[in-house]
C-alpha cells in the first residue's frame, strides 16, 4: 500500500510542521497564557524528546485518520475538502473538547485553551485533506 504510507507521511509530517510553525508564531502568547514569563523562556533550549514524541504522535493520528476514513468507504471517493471537512469535524469532536476538559482541570485559562484546540483542530483538518487528496 505505497499510497497509504504516502499519504500518512506526508499528512503527519504536515500535522507536524504546522504545530511547530503555530507555536512559533504565538509563542509568546501561549508562554504567557501558560503563566509562563516569555522572557524567563528565552534561553532555554528546545528539548528533543517532546519534539519527537509530537512527530511519532503526529503520525499515529495521522494513521489512524487514515484508518477511520477507509473504513468508513470514504477514501478515493472524497475530496481534500470533504478530508478537510471530516478532519475539521474530528478536531472538533474529540481533539477540542478533551483539550477544554484537560486544560479545565489544570486551571488554564481560556486563550491557552484556544490556541490548544485550535492546533489540534487544524492538525486534524490538514491531515483530513492531504490523505482524502492522496488517497
């Protein structure tokens, strides 16, 4: 199945970057949102392990997204758009709602939530689009 694994690469690295682009960008916003100084941040190195852990993590949604729109009969026969759209609703669904309640719990405020749920929502869109399009 080379198209498989095609289109679950491509749409876990995509997942992938597109967190560490989304985090770069408001950074600073989501440090402060964490109740986190930005500037106590500044100098610290990136760790390794949890960059890893998110690619192995983007590949496994991206897997099991995979998974769910084959069995579903959907695979071959939806658009990037309906993938989008599907990838959208899962973000929404699950991704969203665990974050609120994790993030509810851990006494997060609502723009951490926000810029949280809205990764993951976007994860699951692009994911969604590149294995309905690769398929």
């Amino acid at each position: 199945m080379p198209v498989a694994i095609t289109s679950v690469l491509a749409a876990g690295l995509a997942g992938w970057v597109f967190g560490a682009v989304w985090y770069t960008v408001l950074g600073k916003v989501w440090l402060r949102a964490r109740g986190l100084d930005p500037q106590a941040c500044k100098d610290k190195k990136m760790p390794l392990a949890p960059l890893a852990i998110a690619l192995v993590a983007a590949l496994v949604m991206a897997t099991v997204m995979h998974q769910l729109l084959l069995g579903m009969g959907m695979l071959g026969v939806m658009t990037a758009a309906e993938g989008a759209l599907a990838g959208l609703t899962l973000g929404i669904g699950f991704m969203a709602t665990s974050v609120l309640v994790n993030h509810m719990f851990h006494g997060q405020g609502w723009l951490a939530i926000l810029i949280d749920a809205a990764h993951w929502i976007m994860v699951a869109a692009i994911q969604g689009a590149l294995i309905a399009a690769l398929a």
